[in-house]
C-alpha cells in the first residue's frame, strides 16, 4: 500500500523526537559517570563528611543545579557509586575464572586481574574499603550485599571447575569469606606500593591454600 501524506508528515518528526530521547538519555547517562567518577576521587582523599554538592559539581565540570537531575545528595549517591563498584567486579572476576588453565589453581589468574582492576580504578576501591570500616548505612549495606554476591559467585565457578575441597557448607563458606577479606587488603596494598604486584600474587596463592587446607584439617579431612 502506498505511503499515505500524512505518514510522510510524521515520519520526520518522529525519527527527531527519538534523535532528542536518545541525546538525552546519552547526556544523562555521562552526566551520571562523571559525577560518580568525581565523588570517588573526591570522598577518597578527603572522606565523605565534608563534600559538598557544590564541590562535587566542580570536580565534575557540571552546574550545581544540574546534580539533582542525577542525585539528592552525597548520602544518596554513595549506595550507587559502591553498587556499579560490585557489579563490576562480579563480571570481572567471574570472566577471570574462567580464564583459569586447566589444572591450575584460581589464585593466581583471578588475583592478578583484581589487582590490576585496583589499580586502574583506584579511588573506588579506597572509597569502599572505608565505607566498609564506617558505621552502618545504605553504602556499607551496599558494599555488604555485593561482598556476599562475590562470595556467592566464587562458590559457584570455583565449585563447577573441581577448585573447592569437600567442605561443609559453613567452614567452606567463612574460608571463602577470609580469602576474599585478605584479597581485597592485598588489593590496598598494590594500590600502595604496585612494585610488590607479584609478592601481592604469591601471597594471595598462599592464602588461598593455607586457608582451604586449614579448613579441611579442622573438619577432620584429608588434605
């Protein structure tokens, strides 16, 4: 059937209006990162006590007016910041898992890219290793949550690929929890001093098999 005028009329205005909502989605969606990547910097140098939107809009090269597009406050910002913080690192070292080569152990492939990872995405890793250390709130409950996420996948891979010891489910689970508290401080400490990236390395292989093992010989299993 042939084009009728009055389709030909919309058809403009219509391809214009989804140019505008895509731009706009586009603007919001850089608006929303550079803010987020601006508080991390801020708030892991100067704490989050103090920060001010104003400042937090400078650091961003934004208007002041226009945060609140995005975020009410600090307070309300930091739940986001730590929640893409975990979902990135749960992709991450789930694809690292997977990289491991057949009959090697984990440690070393997966530490390696979460090492690296630190050091690339330096303030966020400061900012909620501190949160962590603070009092209860939405973003230690944030940072909390994802923790247990992490765990939840570690057990998963690692189990599938014949990595993890026959264990109860409660020893296996707070060996898995030590390894992941010890990792994430080796992750400082790389952050800290990235010279000592591969005694960071050799360290972590450790701690994941002195705390497996140890597991074992407390439940009264061979190694």
């Amino acid at each position: 059937m042939p084009e009728s005028k009055l389709t030909r009329a919309r058809n403009p205005a219509t391809v214009k209006a989804d140019h505008t909502v895509s731009s706009f989605k586009t603007e919001y969606g850089q608006g929303r990162r550079k803010l987020l990547d601006a508080a991390a910097h801020l708030i892991a140098r100067e704490g989050s006590a103090r920060l001010t939107l104003r400042e937090l809009a400078k650091e961003a090269g934004m208007s002041h007016n226009s945060i609140y597009r995005h975020f009410q406050s600090v307070e309300d910002m930091l739940p986001t910041l730590i929640g893409d913080f975990t979902l990135n690192l749960r992709e991450g070292l789930r694809r690292a898992r997977g990289q491991v080569p057949p009959g090697a152990l984990p440690a070393r492939t997966v530490v390696a890219w979460l090492l690296d990872h630190a050091l690339s995405n330096k303030d966020v890793f400061v900012v909620a290793m501190r949160e962590l250390q603070g009092p209860m709130g939405p973003a230690r409950q944030a940072i909390k949550q994802g923790a247990n996420d992490i765990l939840a996948d570690m057990r998963q891979d690692l189990g599938s690929a014949g990595h993890l010891p026959p264990l109860p489910d409660d020893k296996l689970d707070l060996a898995l929890r030590i390894i992941l508290q010890q990792t994430f401080q080796l992750c400082l400490a790389c952050i800290e001093a990235p010279e000592r990236r591969e005694t960071l390395l050799s360290e972590a292989e450790l701690i994941f098999a002195w705390c497996l093992t140890g597991a074992m010989a407390v439940s009264g299993r061979p190694s």
